[in-house]
C-alpha cells in the first residue's frame, strides 16, 4: 500500500533535505507497517499522527435517507457485536469518544502516537454547531479482535433548532429499530456529559427526557455515562445532579454507573506534557476496558418493547390531535344550534303565521387543503376519506402507504370515527381543516335541507316526522309549547359529537395509562403537555377517579426533576408559534 500524501502536500519525494522534511519522512516510513493493517487515510503527520479510517457508506434502507451507516472492516457476522446508543448535548465531546472506542478496538497504544478517526470531522467557527445532522451508525469490524462494534451516534440534541429538529431524531430512530436491515437489539445506551458539571441545564435535563420517553422500561438497566475531560479525579459534579434529578440508569451499590475519559487523544504531543496526556490515554484504556466488560454480561435488550412504546406515543399524539378537531367541530356545531334556535325563537310569530322568513347562521364545514410550510417529516398526512378525519397529520413522515402508517392496528385504524379500514384511508400532502362561513337561509331552505335523503346531507331525519313537523308548523299548534322538530334532530346531533368526544377522551386515556405501563419515562415534558389538554376535558365528563389517576402522574413529572426539561419544551413551543 503506498503511503497517503499528507494535508501539507508533501510526498516522500520532496522531503530529501531540511531535517524537519527528513523526521517527517521517517515517521511515515514508520508508520507503513500499521497502513498495511489498517485501511485508513493519513491527515496530519503529528505525533500523534491523525488518520481518517476508509469505510464503507450508505443509508439504510427504509429510512428515508435519512440513517447513514459507515462501516469500517469486513463485516462478520460470526463476532460479537456490541450496539451502543451515544446520545449527549452537542459540544459534550461525544464525537472524540466515538473514534477513542474505536482506536481501543483496533489496539492502538499510546505509544504508537497515532489517532484513527472513523467520524467525518468538520470545523465549525461556532464550535456550540452540532458536527453531525443526521443519525450516523458506525460499524468496526477489526480482523484482530473478536469483537465488532456498533455505535449510533445521535446528532447533538437540544440545538438551536429545537423540538421539531428533537422530534425528527425520535422519528429516524423508530425507523432505524423497525426496519429489517436496521437496529434490533441494544447493549448499552451512553449519555455523555462533562465530568466538571455541576448541574444540569434545562435543555440537558430535556435531553433526557427526549430520549428516555423512546424506551421502554426494560431498557433502564443499560443506561450508562460516558463523562469527558475528566481529570481523573471523582467526578462529583457530574453525579450529584445526576442523583438529584433521578435520572433513570445502572446502578452499583445505589450509585449511577460512569466511566472516565478524557478528550485529548489527538492533541500535539510535547515532551513537557507526555506523563499528562499518557495518564489521560491510559485512564480511556482503563475506563474502556470497566465498559466493555460490562457489556460482556447478559444485559443486552431486544428494542421490541422500545418499538411499542414509539408506536403508542404516536397513537397517543394522533388521539389527542383528532380529539382536538372534533372537539373544535362539537363548539362550532353548539354555535350553530344557538344561532338557529336564536333565529326561530325570534321568529315564532312568522312560523305560525306560516311566514317565510331569513336569517344568519354561521356553518361550518370541512375542505382538503394542501400541507404548506411544514417540516418535511409533517408534510405528509394519512387521512380517512370516509370520516373526512386527519388520523396521523404529526410526524406522520416515512410510511409508504396508509396500511404503514403509525395509527394502523390489525389493518385498522385506531383514530378515526369509523375505526376504517386502512384502505379507506389516503397518504398525502393535504389534510382536512375546518372552515365556517356565514350563510343566508330562509326557514322553507332550513326545512328543504332537512328533507333531504340522500347519504351525503342526509342528517337523521325521516321524512315522517318531518311532514308531522310541518304539519304542526302549518297548523301552527302547540308551537308556543313544544321545541321544534328541527331543533330536536339539531340537539341529537349534539348528542352524537358528545358521544364521539367521549370515546375519543376514554381512547386517549388508554393511551395514556398504557405508556405508564411500559415506558421508561412515562411522564416526559411531551407526556406532561399531553395531561395538560386531557385532564380539564375528563373533569367536565365527570371521570373523577381517571382525573385522578392523570394527576398523580402529572404531579410526578412537575417535581424538582421535570421542571426544567418542561422549561425547556415550553421555550420551544413559544418559538414555534410565536407566542410568548
């Protein structure tokens, strides 16, 4: 294998003469042997010399282009394979860490004075820039060891983008986990933080909350942290709040399970400072070592009960936000009721005078519209051509078809009206909104519509009643004494919306109680903002002991350890809606 130019653009041919050209051309010499062990690319001469690893790359297949998976080696399938989630607030050191597993992997030493990279590393002026925009999974397969590792490296959450940006993560992990050629088990989940820490920031404690809310409860055992630019020392800072937020992890003797790193791996090497950065590789080397070995033990999960709690949230969104229409469409329907009742009680005189007469009634009615400045992950909606209902208008982004889409269940639908089949159902970019307009009728018009059979404006009502109605209204009996016909069929559609507004409430209540059940982090910020729309509507159905229930659950997630992870989200909304 010929040795790679370098950055300097210098080749062995041109460093015959200057001394500093001639030690340079010697170190090179040097490190030929381990080139022809390890495909790789040289960037920086050092020491320690920096080498970019050649990997293979794609998107996995299902995820809408949007996973990457570089791997590194042949693969084979025969070794142990260690998949490892790193998830951690950008700027924490989490890509250093990454390629410092690596380099453990391959054996590299501190005396080799090399520093293999197997991330794609880029200068930011703004350092505070997350380096990585998409979810990358990196696969080392060392023909040496005998075992191979998986890292999913998250980009960095809690951004200046935000929750929708937090939201597209929770989406490509989904599909990830879900998807055949994807991830489907997990060894260890890895949240990196500084070990100096002494607190942790609202967007950090939201970063946990945006991640443990992805799992299922199963999962707890294998959360570990990864604290960097640690001096070797106890990192107390770091675990205090650790303890007083009760993060969700792996405990020994009560105490969350860390390990020690430090991110100076690639620095320039100086003989002044050799015995510090010799202790800072050998305390990594130690700590890899404790890691490893504890991913030897039985502690790996399958990502199933992971993939339910995804599934469930998602239902769970999607309940709340067709609740959330249906209850707009049951107001507007009241409106309407009042208007006509309003109309007729000023006119009694006219009806018994059998006087035709007009008025004003606000009406609404439903319209498919295109999905317009959007995220891309919201452009696409599954709505039901039957009920006219938008069943998964949210984060409803990587299904193929309707028969895939989150809300499906034994072919289907959880949301709707109707419960239809998914085949009843259309993936697009057009979802149904709810308009009102003023419209002029007069009384024959209001009695002609109520006339009709047809199924498409047909409102339950039969033509006998009607003609015994009109009969009372022409003879103009009892008229004082008794409601109309009209407003009677007006109420018993009232009635229904009521109804269909309960089933809705009970469904996302279910919902909810079954995410208590299953996910790690039950009561997360998006959980807590979904108890908020839930609770005052169960109040006024009279469900006392589910009031309850939801309010034990929202009393938990509001204590000490949630208030800063709900700050966080609510920051996120005002900005996405501009609203203070």
């Amino acid at each position: 294998m010929n040795v790679p130019q370098s950055d300097s653009g210098f080749s062995n041919d041109s460093m015959d003469h200057p001394p500093v050209m001639k030690a340079t051309k010697r170190r090179l010499e040097e490190v030929h042997g381990m080139l022809a062990h390890h495909d790789a690319t040289l960037l920086e001469p050092g020491p320690p010399a920096i080498y970019r690893l050649n990997t293979e790359r794609k998107y996995i297949e299902g995820t809408g282009r949007k996973v990457r998976q570089w791997t590194y080696g042949r693969r084979d399938r025969y070794k142990q394979n260690k998949v490892i989630l790193m998830v951690g607030e950008t700027g924490a050191g989490k890509t250093t860490l990454i390629n410092t597993m690596i380099n453990h992997l391959m054996g590299v030493t501190f005396e080799d004075e090399e520093f293999y990279h197997i991330t794609e590393e880029q200068q930011h002026k703004d350092q505070s820039q997350s380096q990585t925009r998409n979810i990358t999974v990196y696969e080392a397969f060392v023909e040496e060891n005998p075992t191979a590792l998986t890292i999913i490296d998250t980009p960095g959450y809690g951004h200046t983008e935000g929750f929708e940006k937090d939201r597209e993560i929770s989406e490509y992990l989904s599909r990830l986990f879900s998807d055949e050629d994807g991830v489907h088990y997990i060894d260890a989940v890895c949240f990196v933080m500084k070990a100096s820490q002494n607190h942790l920031s609202a967007k950090e404690l939201y970063i946990f909350h945006s991640v443990l809310s992805l799992f299922g409860r199963d999962i707890e055992n294998n959360i570990v942290f990864l604290l960097t630019h640690s001096d070797g020392g106890p990192p107390t800072d770091a675990l205090n709040p650790i303890k007083i937020e009760e993060i969700p992890c792996r405990r020994d003797k009560d105490k969350p399970v860390y390990f020690l790193f430090n991110n100076r791996q690639k620095e320039k090497r100086h003989k002044r400072y050799e015995r510090v950065l010799k202790s800072s590789w050998e305390m990594g080397e130690e700590s890899m070592n404790e890691f490893l070995t504890l991913l030897k033990e039985d502690n790996r999960k399958s990502v199933k009960m992971t993939l339910d709690v995804l599934k469930e949230r998602r239902r769970l969104e999607a309940c709340v936000s067709n609740l959330k229409e249906r209850i707009k469409e049951m107001e507007l329907k009241t409106e309407e009721l009042n208007q006509i009742q309003e109309a007729l009680r000023q006119n009694r005189e006219n009806i018994k005078k059998c006087v035709n007469f007009q008025f004003t009634v606000k009406r609404s009615f439903k319209e498919k519209v295109p999905i317009e400045n959007e995220w891309w992950w919201n452009r696409n909606a599954t709505c039901c051509s039957v009920c006219e209902e938008n069943c998964h208008e949210w984060n409803c982004s990587m299904a193929p078809d309707p028969s895939w889409c989150w809300v499906m269940k034994n072919d289907h639908c959880t949301v709707c009206s109707g419960k239809c089949d998914y085949s009843k159902h259309v993936r697009e970019n057009k979802k149904y909104v709810t308009k009102i307009k003023d419209v002029i009728m007069t009384f024959e018009e209001l009695k002609q519509e109520y006339e009709r059979t047809d199924e498409k404006h047909k409102t339950s009502f039969d033509k006998t009643k009607y003609k015994h109605t009109k009969k009372q209204y022409e003879s103009s009996l009892k008229e004082t004494q008794k409601k109309t016909e009209i407003e009677e069929n007006l109420k018993r559609d009232l009635e229904k919306i009521k109804e269909e507004k309960s089933r809705l409430l009970h469904e996302a209540y279910k919902a909810i109680v079954s995410l208590s059940k299953i996910a790690l982090k039950a009561n997360s910020a998006l959980s807590l903002h979904h108890l908020e729309f839930l609770i005052p509507r169960l109040k006024e159905e009279r469900k006392d002991e589910w009031v309850k229930n939801l309010e034990d659950l929202r009393e938990v997630g509001e204590e000490r350890k949630n208030k800063g992870a709900l700050e966080q989200l609510w920051g996120y909304f005002s900005r996405l809606t501009g609203k203070n």
